[in-house]
C-alpha cells in the first residue's frame, strides 16, 4: 500500500493537508481552514461536478470537521453520496453522514431509505458499510424501519456481517431496550455462533442485558463459564491471540459478566472459582495485555461471593501491582486494593507504605485514585489525616470538576467521622476558604449551627471556648482578599452572634470589621446583609450590656448608603438596625437575647396568652378567627408567603366574597416575629426579614409586659401560617446531643489517644529539614503516616520514627529544626490551636523544656509516649509487634532499595527486639551509615538486571520508538 | 457525629458495559489527526474536550500513568513517536484494556500500511477510519483478530479498486452517450 500521496487525490488536496501540517500556530491553521471552507462551498454549489471529484469534496469536508469546523454546509452532499450505486462512493458517503451526523439530525430521515435498500444488497460489503451506519445513525424512532433486516441478517452467512447485526441489535437495546426485548433468545443463540469474532461480539450485548435484569440469564452461567474455560486453554484460533495470550478481550469480556452473575449468588459464584484461580495462575503477568485480564479477574474475584483461596491469589496479584515500576500497575493496584477491601479489610495494612508511596507522587491519576482509596478506608481514627491530606491537595489543584468532587468527599468524611466539633470547624474553615463556591450552601448552615449549639449547656468553658476560637480563627481569615461568598456569610454570622461574646475584642473593633466586609464584597447583597445583620446584633447586645453605643463613622456611611440600597431588603435591613439603635437595654434585651440563636424556642400554637386580646376585640365587634382549613380559596404558598400579615388580612389568595373591614393592626403578633426572627438567624436566609425591625420598633413596648413568654414563643406551627417556612428550629437539637459526647471526648477521654499524633506532628517538623538528604530515611516518616492512616500496628511504627526523628536532632540541623518545633507549638498559646495541639499541654512542656539538649528532648517524647500507650511495657510492646515491624521493615526494603541488601533490614528488626531505647540509637547510627550507601545504589541507577528486566519489558510493551522496534511509527520528522 | 450528608451529586455514569466515548489521534504539537466519537458531543463541546485533553496529556511526564481523569470519565493514552492516541472510557472500566486496545489498532495500521508514520494517517486519514470502523462499532470493541480485520479491509479496497475501474469506464460511456 503506497503510505503518502494517496491514492486520487488531488494536488489540491495534499496541499492543503501540508499547508495545515506546516501551520505553526492554532490560528494559522483556522485561517487556512476557513479559506478551504470558503472554497469548497463555492465549490459544492457548481454545477455537474464529477462524482470522482464530489468524493474528494467530501473527503476534505471530513477534515474540515476533524480539525474543529463547522462544515455543515456540505452534509446534504454526503448524503446524497450515500444514495450513489457505487459501492466506491457510497463507502465514502457512509463513512462521512456517520462523521457528521448525530443521531438526532434532521437529514437521517433522507438515510433511512438507502441503509434499508443496502441491507438488502447481495454485495457484504454494502451490507456493511450500511450496518455501519445502522450503528451510528439509528435512532429510538427509526429502528423499527430496520429492525427486521437486521434481524434476518443474524443469520447471513459472513460473519462480518452477523457480527455487525450483533452489534447495531446491541446499539438498538442501548437506545431503547424494549425495542428488541424479544430478541434476547437471539443473542443466546449467537453465543454459539461458529466464529469466535461474532460470539465475543455477542457478549457485548449480553453484558448489558445481564447488567440490566440479572436474574433472568443465571441459567448461562454453566455456558459462560465453559467458554470462558475453552478459551483460557488456548482453544480458539490463533488469529485471536494476543501477544500469546489466549483472545484476551473475549476472556475480559467474559470475566466482566461472570462478576454480574456471581454477585450475592453464593451457587453461581462456586461454579465460576475453578475457572477464575486457573486464570489467576495461568495468565502471563510479564505483559499489559495479561496484566489487564488479571485485574479484571480481581475485580470478579471481588463481586462475587467471597472465596478465600481467590481472595488470597487476587491479593497476591494486588501485591504485584503496588510493587511493580509501572504507575499503571501502581495505579490499577490501587484501584483494586479498593475493591478488595471491602471483603478483606485487613489486607490494606500490608500495602500501608506502598499506598502512601502512591499518594506523594507526582502524578496526579494515581493521587487520585489513592485518595479514592483512602475515601473507602477513612474511619474515625484516621479521618483526620485523611482529610487533611484531601484539602492540602484540593488546595493545589485547578480543575473545578475535581475540586468539586474531593470538597463533597471531605464535606462527608468530615461530618461522617469528625472527631470533634473543633476539628469539625477547623476543617470547614480551610474548605470554606479554599473552595466555597464550590460548597453546598447547607454545609454552611451545618457549620453555623455547629459553632452555635455545638457543646451541651454543662461544659461551658468548652462552650465558649469553641466560639472564641471561631471568632479568633475568622478575624483572622477575614482580611484575606477574595474570600468565597458562602464563607464570609458564615464569618459574619458568627461574628455577628459571637464576636463580643466573650469580651476579648471591643464592639467597635468588631463592627470595623463588618464594616470592611460590607465595604470589599459590596457587590454581594447577601454577604452585605449578613454583614449588617451582625451589625444590628453587635449593638442590640451592647445596648443590652449597658454600654454607650458608638458608631463608627463608616459604619454610619454604610447605614446611610445602604438606607438608600435598590435592594429593598438592605434597606429594610438598614433601617431596623437604625431602630434598634434607638431602643433603650430593657427593649433591645427582649427583641435580641444575646446568644439565642441555639435556644429552643417553645411554641404552644394556640397563642393562650392572645386569648385576652382577642376576646376583647371580638366583644368590640371583630370577626371571629376562622382557621386556614375551614376556610377555601386561599392559594397556601401566597398565604404562606404574606409578610405584612399585620397590615393586610391574609388574603393573597383570589377571593370571591367582598372584603372584610379592615383589622387593627393586632399587637399580639409582634412577638413571634421576633423570635423567627432570631431562629432565622440560624439559616440566615437571604430573604428580605422585614417583620422584624418594624415590629420591634413599634410594637416591643407594649408586648414587655407578657414577660417571659416572649422568648420561649412556641413557634412550630405559627410559622406554618405566618412567615415563610424556615428551618424547623427543632431539628437542630436533636442532631446537637450526640455531638456532646464526641466533643467532651477530645479534651477528656480522647486524651490518650490525640497525644501520640499530635507530638508526630511536633516531629515533623523538626524533622522536615533534613528530609531531602535522606533519601532511605523518608520511611520512618511515611511509616507514621501510614500509622495514623492505617491504625492498627501503629505503634511500634511510631518508635522507629522516633528513631528518625532522633537521629536528625543529631545532626546540626536539628537544633534549628528543635527549635522550629518549639516555635510551632509555642504560638497556639495566641491562635486558636489545630484540635490535635490543642489537648497538648503536658507535651508542649516536654518539648520545651530541653530545650538545650536535643537528645533529651526526644526522651521526653518518649516519656509521653509510654504512659498513654496501653501496654506499659517496652518488652510487650516489642515481642507482640514484631512481626509487624518485620513486615513493615521488609516492605521499606524492598520498596526503596530494589533488591539492594535485605540484610541491615532484618539487622534493624533485631535491634528493635532488643528493647526500645537501643532500638533508637541502633536505627540513627544505622540509618546515617546507611544513607550514602542506599543513595548511591539508587544514583547507580540501571543495574544490569533492571536493565535486562526493562530491555524485556519493552519487548512486551511492543512498541517502543526508541529501542529496537524500529518498523512500528518511524516518524518522518523524527 | 452525624451530620446531614449532602453529596453532590455527580452525573457518573455508572454502567458496566465498556461503552468507549470517542478515539482521538493528537500530535505533539497538539493537532489533531483523527477523531470519532461515539456518544453524542456537539461540535463545541468536541473542540472543547480536545483542547482540554491535549493539554493535559501532553504535558504528562513519560513515566507517569497512561491514564487522565477526565470529567468522570477516564482517558487513556498512548504515544507512538509524535503521535498520541487516546480513547475515552467510563469510570468502570479495565484501563489496562483500553491501552491494549489502542495497541490493536495500532498494529492494525502497522500492518496496513506496512510501518505506519504520521504522515500516513495524515494523507489517509479516511483509510484510517475504515480500519477503526472494523476494530470498533458503536463504542466497543467489535473484533479481536488482526487477521479477519486486515481481510476485510483489503476485500474492501479491492472491491474499491473494482468499481474506481468500473466507474471511469461506465461515466466515459454516459459521457460519450450524453454527447
């Protein structure tokens, strides 16, 4: 076949395809195009054009579109194409309409006719070339225009053609499954075809009727399995093998099925084991192609009923992959570990290292698919590594679709496994910050509300010890520039509630604050009026403590312009904060409660305390009170909706009777808007909340004397008549009380257990300085993550980091690094401290007290250590993890050396037996002796063995330009 | 703790059969040289996933995994000398496959074209067509065998040959008739 040039092809032609071959940039290359478009449309409309001619016209319109044009001008001329005699043409015609064309186009209709008469044809390749596009252009309405040729044609003597008859039957039930439900018995009966290419194809169809309805095909598990045997020992034609693998796709097909039927079907399952483990044992593991069958033989090992034996080689298999160079291999590893281990949670322990091997590495499929991973194991006791791992790296990336996806993932781990509520704020906080626009606007309510009724009425120092911090954190964050909107709402709710709470900052310092808020974002109503709102609950509680109200000058500038805001509700907003201001303590007292936003409000929905009132108004004269469900012809969601009840008669609703006199403005309903209020504080819905300010303004007075009644307002069902529905104020409560234990958890019974991470992290940081000269002692660092990830045999993981840590206090770095260390935990005395510190005070002492003599310092850690650890004893610890320590050893071995010597691994283990102490010193003197030894083996690079085992790779692989398959993709430039 | 999840939701598709979303051929420089799709992309949304795509892949690093996530769905790559081919896969499936379904095809054309260059593909992109539409039908692999593949095309080109003869020397004569 002559490569260039090809064949009939005009000069014109192959120069345009050179010209836009030697296009230097995108838009000389669409400036080319768009002359081409230009020409052929002049072109096209010539009259008597050669057919010969009319083809290349074609051709070249598909290279218009392949390179991103519109060449829809063109599509009738393939179209008509398609109707020529000439199989010449009509190839080309068909191959262009199923370029062009979706399957909702207009011009299809002008196909059907032709695909209908070329099926017919006596020619196959017509046949073909019509079911090609059967495949492509059919669609939910014109199938049964060609259902039933295509159906005689399963049994058409080419295979070729039976095969594509499969495949556009495969096509139809993808579209519109009922319209060939009446053909399963067809496919079933394919599934025995003579020629392997039409059975392998029919299992696509079959997969998907098998994904569909199970049930019905349990009976071809017996029929599956036997193929899947025949084919696995070599019994198909040698034309359908794979680089010596028995037709590899047909066995993937094959294993993708099996894992369908097996799943939850104990019986199916037990006839598919023998078959599956052959697979297992026989598949070639030194080829991608193996490789691939392999992993889908694990994945059907995990679908269907659990067999140990299975379970075992697929873990094996899984071993293989993790350890293997290839990040393919690595990544399918990964992958598999995560189906695997939902049956067998253990067997993650074992990969802890090669796990975390694949989550620091620089390619970003496999981080993800690690963090997939991780999102399946994440338990309470690891949550918070985890998520915190998931945000520094949703921190580092820009792709919103998977930024998206990991916030949700952390937004669930963290209200899922959250450890306490402080961590719980801590976290939202840097998601918030990070990726608001991308969060769910109810994360934040669960947030606010978190902040505000997180901790019971009996731990109060706890309590407003979590909203100071909150305060502190975000007068922190809030001068950050470009704050997600989402995020600052939650900042100046909590300001708003919080922010004098605890008197550590003035009002004015706050109300600045909200003020450069208001100012930066004055774009954002909703923020704004988040803003002002806090504002108005910063001064009532001023007002209510007694004290002068000062406002600043640009706060009164914000009022004013604000008053004037096109947004009615800013003004409203404006307008009551200036009423509020106005009040004297007793009054603002009643209409903002400070911290109220958590108290249950108590709502008795008869209104008792009215009755007076509306007895009265009734012997006046006053129409009686009918209830909304005897009355008719009220829209509900109008009624609902009517916020100036108090003005108009709650009559939004078309009526038909004559009005009723007007109503005094009732002064009993007062109150209740007072108290939705402050619930709708809670939400803080962005909807204007004008009942407040007015009421409160005009009506407080008078409503003083119901006394005590006023804020514990039942509300539950008034607001159903009055207001909008909001948050039902009673659901927050509930959700609060388990939340108390976990909290009173973290600073009491969590002790033990939050001291150990938090002093790794005191260590990390000494220990990061150095980290890059030691290219073996990143273990003992990796070790501790995998500890905290992967719990379980954590602890004598712990010592031998300790080791490490130990070992660069050593070296002069370290001081510095000591240092450093003591800074970090130093400074949480005046930030609110990340919750793992925060339980630190006894360590803080420990490690700042040496401050002199490194090596102290770290035996104080020690010291921590043993005391929280529940065996007391270094020797327990030691003889009952040991084996643990081996394997754990054994895997940094292999893993960082590559078959360098195992010995000074094992030499380690038993210094470790040894007792702990000597264990310290044993790992740092080896680790420094051992570090220039294992770099240089790793600077040595290619060995001879790796190489050979590249050199056999790459001949597996095939294809390399590289090496010595020099026939395959010889570039020409190249 | 227990909070109220709210998970976005995600439009994956969460379906078993291999279903392959389209096949593109980008060159190094970023060009395109061959693509077909088959679930339905509009001619925006289809420059979109190709300017997108061959940025991230080629700025991949060579060790690196041949595969990309790509808005729920998977991509897998490969490079043969300037020329990367990928295919579009869902979340579920075997990327190992779809690798090794790019290398079928890529022996296909080897064999075709008797070792296969870019320059090949760029003069005969519709040959290339007619192979992949052999190799693949409606998003899943429809032959295994190089052998039937490479019978059927040539039966192909050599019925093309017929009829390219048949057609001259019949439009000669309408010619002539119509003179």
């Amino acid at each position: 076949m002559g490569s260039q040039g090809g064949i009939g092809q005009s000069k014109e032609f192959l120069d345009l395809v050179k010209s836009i071959g030697e296009a230097r940039s995108k838009a000389e290359e669409d400036r080319i195009v768009l002359g081409e478009i230009e020409t052929l449309k002049r072109r096209l409309v010539e009259p008597g054009i050669p057919k010969r001619k009319m083809k290349e016209y074609i051709i070249r319109l598909v290279y218009i579109e392949m390179l991103g044009h519109d060449a829809s001008f063109g599509y009738i001329h393939a179209v008509k194409m398609t109707h020529d005699d000439n199989l010449f043409l009509k190839r080309t015609g068909y191959l262009a309409v199923t370029l062009f064309l979706n399957e909702d186009h207009d011009l299809i209709i002008l196909i059907v006719n032709t695909i209908q008469k070329d099926l017919k044809s006596d020619n196959f390749l017509i046949v073909c070339a019509a079911l090609n596009a059967v495949c492509k252009l059919i669609n939910e309405e014109t199938i049964p225009a060609v259902l039933p040729q295509v159906v005689e044609l399963l049994g058409h003597q080419k295979e070729a053609v039976r095969k594509k008859a499969i495949m556009a039957l495969h096509r139809f039930h993808q579209k519109s499954p009922s319209s060939v439900s009446h053909l399963v018995s067809n496919f079933r009966k394919r599934l025995c075809d003579n020629d392997p290419g039409v059975m392998g194809a029919t299992l696509c169809p079959l997969l998907d009727l098998i994904n569909r309805d199970v049930s019905s095909f349990k009976d071809l598990v017996v029929s599956f399995v036997s193929i899947l045997k025949q084919v696995a020992e070599h019994r198909l034609p040698k034309a359908y093998d794979y680089h010596q693998l028995p037709a590899p796709f047909i066995q993937i097909r094959l294993l993708k099925i099996l894992a369908l039927l097996g799943s939850g079907d104990k019986q199916s399952s037990e006839q598919m084991y023998t078959v599956v483990g052959d697979i297992f044992r026989k598949c070639d593991s030194s080829s991608n192609m193996g490789n691939a069958v392999i992993y889908q033989c694990i994945c059907c090992v995990s679908s269907i009923h659990p067999n140990p034996k299975l379970l075992e080689s697929a873990a094996d298999q899984i071993a293989r992959f993790l350890k293997s160079d290839s990040h393919n291999l690595k990544y399918l590893g990964i992958d598999a570990l995560g189906r695997l281990i939902k049956l067998s949670p253990e067997i993650a322990e074992q990969h802890q290292l090669a796990v975390i091997d694949c989550l620091e590495d620089p390619d970003d499929t496999l981080k993800r698919k690690t963090f997939e991973l991780l999102h399946k194991m994440t338990k309470s006791s690891n949550v918070e590594v985890i998520v915190d791992r998931m945000i520094d790296y949703m921190i580092s990336i820009n792709d919103n679709h998977y930024k998206t996806e990991i916030v949700s993932r952390c937004v669930e781990l963290a209200e899922q496994f959250a450890p306490s509520n402080q961590w719980f704020i801590q976290t939202m906080n840097r998601v918030f910050e990070h990726a608001g626009d991308l969060v769910n606007i109810k994360v934040a309510h669960n947030l606010m509300r978190l902040i505000a009724e997180g901790f019971g009425e009996d731990d109060d120092t706890a309590y407003t010890h979590l909203r100071s911090s909150a305060v502190d954190s975000y007068l922190r964050i809030i001068g950050a520039p470009k704050l997600p909107s989402v995020f600052l709402q939650v900042i100046c709710w909590v300001l708003g509630e919080y922010g004098t709470a605890d008197g550590k900052y003035s009002a004015s310092y706050i109300t600045g604050k909200l003020c450069d808020v208001a100012e930066a974002y004055s774009n954002d109503e909703t923020v704004k009026a988040y803003a002002v709102t806090a504002l108005i609950k910063i001064y009532a509680f001023e007002i209510a403590a007694g004290r002068k109200v000062d406002i600043l000058p640009e706060c009164q500038s914000l009022i004013e312009e604000l008053s004037a805001s096109h947004s009615t509700d800013l003004q409203q907003r404006a307008y009551e904060l200036q009423a509020v201001i106005a009040l004297d303590a007793q009054a603002v007292e009643n209409i903002m409660p400070s911290d109220a936003s958590s108290k249950e409000i108590e709502i008795d929905k008869n209104l008792p305390f009215l009755n007076d009132h509306v007895e009265r108004a009734i012997e006046k004269g006053a129409q009686p009170y009918i209830p909304e469900s005897e009355r008719s012809g009220f829209s509900n969601a109008s009624y609902l909706n009517s916020q100036d009840l108090h003005d108009i008669p709650p009559s939004h609703g078309l009526r038909f009777e004559a009005y009723e006199l007007p109503k005094q403005p009732s002064v009993p309903l007062t109150t209740p808007p007072i108290s939705i209020g402050s619930s709708n504080e809670l939400i803080a819905v962005p909807e204007p909340a004008y009942d407040r300010g007015n009421q409160a303004a005009v009506s407080v007075p008078s409503s003083s004397n119901s006394g005590p009644a006023e804020v514990k307002l039942r509300l539950d069902g008034v607001q159903k008549k009055w207001g909008r529905p909001t948050y039902s104020s009673s659901s927050p409560s509930p959700s609060a009380a388990p939340s108390q234990d976990t909290v009173n958890g973290l600073t009491v019974s969590n002790g033990a257990t939050s001291v150990t991470p938090a002093i790794s992290k005191g260590r990390e940081t000494t220990y990061e300085p150095t980290r890059k000269s030691q290219v073996v002692e990143i273990s003992p660092e990796k070790q501790k993550l995998a500890a905290s990830l992967f719990g379980g045999s954590s602890k004598q993981e712990r010592k031998s980091s300790l080791g490490g840590g130990h070992k660069t206090a050593a070296k002069p770095s370290g001081g510095h690094g000591a240092e450093t260390s003591v800074k970090k935990m130093a400074v949480p005395a005046q930030q609110p401290p990340p919750p793992d510190l925060l339980d630190l005070g006894e360590t803080t002492v420990a490690t700042s007290g040496p401050l002199i003599d490194p090596f102290k310092q770290l035996e104080g850690l020690l010291d921590m250590v043993e005391p929280t650890s529940s065996t007391n004893n270094h020797g327990d610890v030691n003889a009952t993890k040991v084996p643990d320590v081996m394997a754990s050893f054994g895997d940094t071995a292999t893993a960082v050396e590559h078959g360098g010597n195992h010995f000074s691994s094992i030499e380690d283990v038993d210094n470790l037996m040894s007792g702990l102490s000597s264990a310290t010193t044993d790992v740092s003197s080896d680790g420094g002796i051992a570090t220039p030894q294992s770099t240089a083996q790793i600077s040595k690079g290619p060995n001879l063995k790796d190489a050979l085992q590249k050199d056999a790779l790459v001949r597996q692989m095939g294809v390399n330009p590289s090496s010595q398959n020099p026939n395959l993709f010889k570039d020409l430039l190249g | 703790m227990h909070y109220t999840v709210c998970k976005e939701l995600n439009s994956v598709i969460l379906s078993v059969s291999s279903q392959i979303n389209f096949v593109c051929l980008i060159s190094r420089q970023g060009k395109v040289r061959l693509t077909k799709w088959y679930s339905t992309y509009s001619q925006k949304e289809r420059s979109k996933a190709i300017r997108e795509l061959s940025g991230v892949i080629l700025s991949r690093g060579p060790k690196l995994c041949n595969f990309v996530d790509w808005k729920g769905h998977k991509v897998v790559y490969k490079r043969y000398a300037s020329l990367y081919f990928c295919i579009c896969i869902d979340e579920e499936d075997n990327e190992l496959e779809a690798l090794e379904v790019i290398h079928h095809f890529v022996e296909i054309l080897d064999r075709y074209f008797g070792s296969v260059c870019e320059l090949d593909l760029i003069f005969n992109f519709h040959k290339a067509y007619y192979i992949l539409d052999e190799l693949l039908i409606a998003g899943e692999l429809q032959e295994s065998s190089k052998r039937t593949i490479a019978k059927l095309i040539s039966a192909q080109d050599n019925l093309v040959e017929v009829a390219k003869e048949e057609a001259s020397s019949l439009s000669n004569i309408i010619a002539q008739a119509t003179k």
